[in-house]
C-alpha cells in the first residue's frame, strides 16, 4: 500500500508539468516518466552486441547472473553456490566438490556482491568474485569461460556479508562477519548462552589473499574484532591504497530484536583497517595461530574436475595488541553502504536510520590519528573525533541512504531505500542535484566502473526491493524489477525498466571490450586429462571395479559410443562419464538417464563430465541426448540393460553393431 | 532476382559481415587494455580458404601416423576406412574422388564449403549433418590427407 501511494505521488510531481503543457493529456502509468527518445538508446539491434556486462548477484538463487547493458537482456546464469541441473553443476561428480565445506556438502547459498578484479584500480576484467553470506564462502569466476574456478570458506566467521570487496590490484578480497558470535581463547565456537552476546561474542574480518597470475585464494590473515554486525566495506583508492573501511551497526551488541535494540545509538562506525600494516605484523610473525577446519575447493580446467582440500589453520592479528591497524570513526546511524570515492579521498557512510550522509575526509583521517584526536576507545580500538574526521554532510537527503555508486565526474549516486529514490549529489559541495524515483525501494545501484578509479559513467541501474505493478502479475510472486538510467546529462533520466532473476544485490558493470574477445569457444581435446577420457571413440569402453561400472563414453553428432551396455547388476553403481569429441563453438550434448536421482550433464566441446547412476530395478533403460543437437538429435540415444543381482550377464559395450540378439529373451 | 542471384547476394552479406565481425572484435581487442597474465584469445582455426594443396610421393610417413592419431580422435567418429557410410561417407576411395584442395577446405572451412560449394550440399542433403568444425589447423589437415592417401593404397 505504501509503496503505491508512493508511486501516486511520484506519478502526480511528473504529471504536474505535463499537464500544464498538454491540458487533457493524464499519465496513465509510470512510463509518462520516460522520455520519448528512451527508447533508441536502449535498443540492441538483432545481431548487434550490449556495450557492457553487467555482472548481477543472484541473492536467493545463489548464482550470478550475466546482463547485457543498455539493453537488459540477460546472458547467461553462471552457477555458484547452488546446484543448477540444468548443466549438472553439483550434480556431477566432477563439481560436488565445489560445493564442499567444513559442515560437508552445502548445495545452496545467498550470493550478495560482486567484485570484478582490477589492476591499479581499474578493471582489467579477469575474474569476478562473488560472496556466499550464508555458509561463509568467496568463490572466483573467470571471465573468460564464466565458470566458477574457486571457492574458499571463511573459518571464524558467520554471515559473510560485508565481502568480497577487493584492494586496487586485487591483492585481497574481504570478508567480514555480518554476525559476530561466541569465540573463547582457540578462537573456537564454544557453548555460551546467547545473551553473554557482550562478554563473548567477536567478529573477525578476513583478508584472503589472491595470486597474482593464478587468482588462487588462500587466507591471508584475519583481523579479530569487538562483537558487533559489519556490514559493507570498500578499499581505499590511490592515496588511500593501504586503507580498507567497513561499516559496522549494532555497536549496542544486542543479540535480540535488533530491530529496536540496535537502534539505541546516535552513532554506530566506520572502521578503517591499515591493511598494509596487518599483512606487515602477519608476515613478522606478530598474529596468533589459530585451529580452524574450512574447504578450500579449486576446479582444474584441464581434468574439469573440482577438488576440495579440508584446511586447518589462519593467522588471526588482535589489534588490542597491534594498536595501529584499526580505528573507529563515528558514524550516523546504523550505517549500511560504505563507498570510497574514485579519487580515495572520500568515505560515504550510508546511515540507514540517518536524516544526513556523512563524507569523510581520508587526509583528515590521517591526521586525526597522528594527533592522537580521539574521543575514547570501544573494546580497547581508539575511536576517532567525529568532527575531526568529516568533510561534510550532505543534509536531507531522502529516506533510508543504502549505497553510493561515483561517476568520476565529481558526482556520487546515493540509493534511498525508503524513499524509493536515487539521489545525485555533488561530492565536494556536499549537495544535492537531482534526484529521480524508482520502482520499487532501490536497494544497490550501480554505474559501470562506479567503484573504480575511472568509472565508465553512461548509466546507473537500480536494483529494486519491491516489484508489485511492474510487469505482468505472475501470482503472489513476482520477479525482480531494475530500471535503467542515463547519466551522461546534468538530469538522470529513466530508460529502461527490466525484470531480474533471483533476487539481485550488488552488480558491476563492464565494458564488453574488456571480456568478449578473451571468451573462451571450445576446450581442446588434446589438453582434456580427465582420468576417464575417451579420445575418440576407440578409447570408449566400459569395465568393472568391484560394484563400480566405469563407462567412458563420447558423443558427437549425433550418437553416443557405445550406445549399448549390457551386463549391469542391480547394486551397481553406473559412472557414466561423457566426453564430448566436438571441437567447435556451441555445440553442447546433453546426457540423461531415467530415473538418475540428480540430474543431466551438459557437456561443453572437449569436456568430460560424469553422471552417477544407480539402477534400482531391472530392465531396459534409455539414455539420450537432451540438448537439440543436429537434424538427429532425436536418434541420439541408447540404452542400458540392467539384470538382477547376481547374474552372469557378461559386461559388454558396443556402438552400431547389427541387431543379432545375444542373449535370452522373454 | 534469379535464386542464384539472390543466393550469391546472401553469401556476399554474410561474407561482409564475417568481415566486418571479425574487425570489430579485433580493434576491440586493441582497445582494451589487456594484462599479460590475462587469458590469451582462443582464435578459431576455421574460416580461412585454403588455394592450393602440394603432394608429393614418396608418402610422409610422420604425416601419415599424426595424420591417423588425429583421424581416432577427430574423425573416427563418423567416417569409416571403407566405403561404409556411417554419419559421413566412408573414406575409401576419397583421395581419387575429391582434388585435395577440396578436401582440405572441407576440414579447415567447412562453413564456406557448406555455403557456396555444390558437392559439399549435395553431402549435406544425403547426410543431413553439418560436417563440423573439429578445430583442426591447416598442417594437422595436410597430414589427415596424408593419412587418406594411405588408406587408399598410395606409397
């Protein structure tokens, strides 16, 4: 009901002056706010590409998913932390490993943010990271196959939320605990009652680090931390390179009805962690050794197998200890986005509960801390003076600031939750220059390159909460709703308006040029070091391990070798593992089996992917070929012949042979 | 306009815009500022028309085994040594039917032969298969030839 009245009143402050033009002309809906040569600039013509990615978490779905800008189209969804049978991601035995952890297999996550690498703060469009809030996990896509190559789990944590923002060269991607949580001396989760929240309870932000020419992760060092809910975080930029700034709420530490209980203050922090000098006293041997279990899973592109590698133990820094590597800055209120500007001079705390946002000043930051200008200390970290600190305030802003998003332009772009507005303003000035409605309660925006140094500017996109009367209704749920802008002017101006799948957070866009022409078309079969290859048809065959039937198969248009397997038992397990000979672009196989209890393989050129069966009667079983193929795709297909326990049915394979029946029939 | 008018219009399109496609995506490529460590571009090994093909005998017997090593991995799966049809015609008897120009072009450049020689479309409509695109370099082609002659009793 809110948000229609909302739109009502948006509806009427953009009729207002049509009207006066045009007397009798009433807006019907909501696309009187888009102006009449919109629709051109989002045009894509047929065959014709987008000029950007956008790459968008996937929220719920758990996935990431992979837009065209400015027309909207959606690309592709690139599994992560869920199972997709759709392709077999978590189904296979090749990527059930992926989504391994400490609490074993976990098929399903909550991906909220994107980070795309960069080089001296720009993109340079090798990888993109994506968080996992649920079960604590970073994974690493690479971009030019679109695969998830890496997922790491974050031990002493909860809630990885505030991640995985990366340092300008891509030296770290963060991870900062959205719950804190009981740690004793081992850093261990021991069995305290909930409300001893003040006296036990920590959090931690980790640093994992990532290999310069590999992208490979592995967990730097960990910074441990009073007990409060960080919540989002950015690197510094140029002069501030070193630094890295996190918003933290319930600095009441409550641990029920944080709704009203971590709103008592009038200032919650923003904290900044020298990461420089932590990763100095980490590698001094100044951080304690700490025993912890977390999965480490890695994907080889030349087996197209994932591993997943059990660890057991982190450096964690305790900056009661360190006393120069962490300081508070006061900050209104409950602050959620916590954005640097592309100059580095800038910090831009979002305090949900605030009437103002707050910009601090990175040189005034320093020297507050060479004074020694602080206003106390909370858990023993010295809190900076709020006015020693601030560069401004842009004052009544709108309802609910979130996130910031720069156009290098001297500009920032505030999302407004409650006010379902994104409102620009000048950095400098700390004022306001225009604002324009979204639909529904926007919660991150984002301009291409807008958290880099150089932004690409052209467009910011909204990323809406709320969906209601957008599309056509779908029954009690709904999709979500984005809307496109054009920024190139002094005035935003709505463009576009398209539906998103899952429930996107974070997105950041990219010029196409930076990815495109490094997008990988075919895996070579020459390089292919599965275990149970088949190079060509002459190496496909079946054999038996005990109850394990191995069956290395290949498929090409349009049949599969062999197509006729004979000599399975029931208490077998059937591995059938598909090698797809084809060695041109697009051209996938599909592999099924009735009644396998999980799901297809979608086996790309040059790929071997595996599927576990278990048989779980006697008979006669096809399998076939489910992605369309060729004009044969629909003879591509075969069967399996399962007998009972204990029959002496040899194992035997065959492709093509002339019917002559073999055995007995009934 | 006459068909083959109208076909010959349609492959000058398509061939412009190949053209066209291809040099975006290269200035693409320039434009971007690409790190070393970046994946390298994984260029496609089709599409470029191959004018003359030399044999000479005796047979490269080097040519004549990498040709067949390549054949097991790439070609087995549809064409047999004889003059069985399987999803392709068998190969017995190719290197006296076809000229090895044409041979080498359907391997490397299938796409162009598909759409502009005739034999090739009569291929198409018997086998009812594109022939596809096995990524095969033009050397690795000349030894398949190679390994064709072999099979069809050249020394």
């Amino acid at each position: 009901m809110k948000t229609q009245h909302l739109f009502l009143l948006f509806a009427a402050i953009i009729a207002a002056p049509l009207a006066l033009l045009s007397p009798g002309c009433k807006p019907q809906n909501p696309t009187s706010a888009v102006e009449g040569d919109a629709a051109s600039k989002v045009y894509v013509a047929p065959g014709k590409y987008d000029e950007f990615y956008s790459i968008v978490s996937g929220g719920f779905n758990g996935q990431v998913s992979v837009y065209g800008l400015p027309s909207g189209r959606l690309l592709r969804i690139v599994p992560v932390f869920s199972q997709f049978p759709e392709n077999g991601w978590g189904y296979s035995e090749e990527t059930k490993p992926m989504l391994n952890t400490s609490h074993g297999f976990v098929p399903w996550d909550d991906s909220h943010h994107i980070a795309l690498s960069t080089t001296n703060g720009e993109h340079d469009g090798r990888w993109a990271f994506v968080n996992g809030n649920n079960t604590p996990r970073i994974a690493r896509i690479n971009l030019s196959t679109f695969r998830t190559e890496e997922i790491i789990e974050i031990p002493n944590s909860s809630g990885n939320h505030s991640s995985p923002f990366l340092t300008e060269n891509s030296e770290y991607a963060i991870a900062g605990t959205r719950f804190s949580y009981p740690m004793d001396d081992d850093n261990s989760n021991p069995d305290v009652s909930i409300n001893t929240y003040k006296q036990n309870f920590k959090g931690t932000v980790s640093f994992v680090s990532i290999d310069k020419e590999t992208g490979r992760m592995g967990i730097g060092f960990q910074v441990l931390l009073p007990g409060v809910d960080f919540d989002l975080s950015r690197c510094g930029r140029g002069p501030s390179h070193d630094w890295f700034f996190f918003s933290c709420y319930n600095t009441e530490q409550a641990n029920t009805l944080l709704e009203v209980n971590a709103s008592q203050k009038d200032k919650d922090f923003i904290m900044a962690v020298n990461w420089k000098k932590c990763e100095e006293y980490a590698k001094a041997g100044k951080g304690k050794k700490s025993k912890v279990r977390y999965a480490h899973n890695v994907w080889d592109e030349k087996t197209h197998s994932g591993t997943s590698t059990i660890e057991n133990e982190v450096v964690v820094l305790d900056p009661k200890e360190l006393k120069d590597i962490v300081y508070f800055m006061p900050c209104p209120k409950s602050p959620h986005g916590c954005d640097v500007d592309p100059s580095g001079e800038y910090i831009c705390g979002s305090g949900k509960l605030a009437a103002v946002i707050p910009v601090f000043s990175f040189t005034k930051m320093q020297k507050a801390i060479a004074d020694k200008n602080f206003e106390g200390e909370y858990d023993g970290i010295p809190v900076l003076k709020y006015d020693a600190v601030l560069h401004g305030e842009v004052k009544k802003p709108g309802l609910g600031p979130l996130h910031t998003e720069f156009d290098g332009k001297g500009f920032a772009y505030t999302s407004m939750f409650v006010s379902s507005e994104i409102v620009k303003w000048n950095i400098e000035k700390v004022e306001v220059v225009d604002r324009v409605p979204t639909y529904y309660s926007i919660g991150h925006l984002s301009i291409p390159g807008g958290p880099t140094r150089k932004p690409h500017g052209k467009y910011v996109i909204a990323y809406n909460k709320i969906t209601k009367d957008r599309y056509l209704p779908t029954g009690p749920e709904l999709t979500q709703s984005a809307q496109l802008y054009d920024i190139s002017g002094d005035k935003m101006k709505l463009l576009l308006d398209f539906p998103t799948t899952g429930e996107p957070h974070y997105a950041e866009a990219i010029p196409a040029n930076l990815i495109a022409p490094k997008s990988v078309k075919i895996f070579k079969i020459e390089e292919n070091n599965h275990p149970y290859v088949a190079k060509g048809e002459k190496e496909a065959k079946a054999f038996r391990e005990g109850n394990k039937v191995h069956i290395n198969m290949t498929s090409i248009r349009s049949h599969f070798t062999p197509d006729n397997i004979e000599g399975v038992k029931i208490g077998d397990e059937v591995y059938f593992h598909v090698t797809n000979l084809e060695q041109d672009w697009d051209v996938p196989h599909g592999f099924a089996v009735k009644g396998a209890n999980n799901a297809e393989i979608l086996i790309m050129p040059g790929e071997t992917c595996t599927l576990k069966w278990v048989p779980d009667r006697v008979g006669v079983f096809p399998i076939y070929c489910t992605d369309f193929c060729s004009a044969l795709h629909q003879e591509m297909q075969g069967y399996v012949r399962v007998s009972p326990r204990g029959s002496n049915v040899p194992l035997t394979f065959s492709t093509g042979n002339k019917a002559e029946p073999t055995g007995e029939t009934k | 306009m006459s068909g083959k008018t109208t076909f010959l219009a349609a492959l000058l399109m398509i061939a412009f815009l190949a053209c066209t496609s291809r040099k975006e995506a290269e200035d693409a490529a320039k434009k971007s500022p690409t790190p070393s460590e970046a994946a390298t571009p994984q260029p496609e090994v089709h599409g470029t028309e191959v004018k003359t093909v030399e044999l000479t005998n005796p047979l490269n017997k080097e040519w004549v085994t990498a040709g067949k090593g390549i054949y097991d991995t790439k070609c087995l799966a549809c064409h047999k040594l004889t003059n069985e049809k399987l999803v392709g015609p068998g190969w017995a008897g190719v290197t006296k039917r076809r000229e090895p120009v044409w041979l080498i072009n359907m391997i490397t450049n299938v796409d162009m032969m598909l759409a502009t020689d005739a034999e090739a479309q009569k291929m198409l409509e018997e086998c009812l298969v594109r022939m596809p695109n096995q990524n095969v370099t033009q050397e690795d082609a000349r030894k398949i030839i190679e390994f064709m002659r072999e099979n069809d009793g050249e020394k």
